[in-house]
C-alpha cells in the first residue's frame, strides 16, 4: 500500500505533513521500516528535507538513537547536508 501511495502522480514524498515533518520524518519517528525503505528508494526524495522544528531524518535517527535507520539512511547514497548549530549556510 505504501509504495502504491509514494509512486502516485501528484503525491510529493518532500512535502511536509505536519510539525513533525515529512512522510520520512513520521516513519522515522514511528519506527516503521517497511514505510523508511519504500521512502528511500524513491528517485525524488530530499534527504536534507527539515521538518518544522528543524530536523533531518537523520537527526531523528540519532534522536532515537536507531542504528538500523541511520545505517539505512548512510546507504542510500543521497546527497546529505549534516549541519551542526554553528553552521551558518
């Protein structure tokens, strides 16, 4: 169900969903990695995609402290930007 959703026309797996940010975020968040999966096979994901309160998945997986999630957002092989709070760009 979830890749029948993500790969419909119109459907923006960038798009944020709420405070907690993207579809990504939430699955992140909710440690769902069947969802995380279909998520990071997805042409047109942003990886560097903040949520409101200005997180990335990957500080969520580092939030939660999952080595699973964080293991598979490093492989996908997307363009990350890990920012620090003195970063300025």
């Amino acid at each position: 169900m979830a890749k029948l959703l993500i790969g419909s026309e119109g459907v923006s797996v960038n798009q944020n969903i709420g405070i907690n940010g993207t579809s990504l975020h939430v699955a992140m968040i909710q440690r769902n990695r069947v969802i995380v999966a279909a998520l990071l096979s997805h042409p047109d994901l942003n990886p560097n995609q903040l949520s409101l309160d200005d997180n990335t998945p990957l500080s969520w997986a580092a939030i939660k402290c999952d080595e699973w999630m964080a293991e598979r957002l490093l492989r996908c092989r997307l363009h990350w930007r890990i920012s620090c709070p003195s970063d300025k760009r």
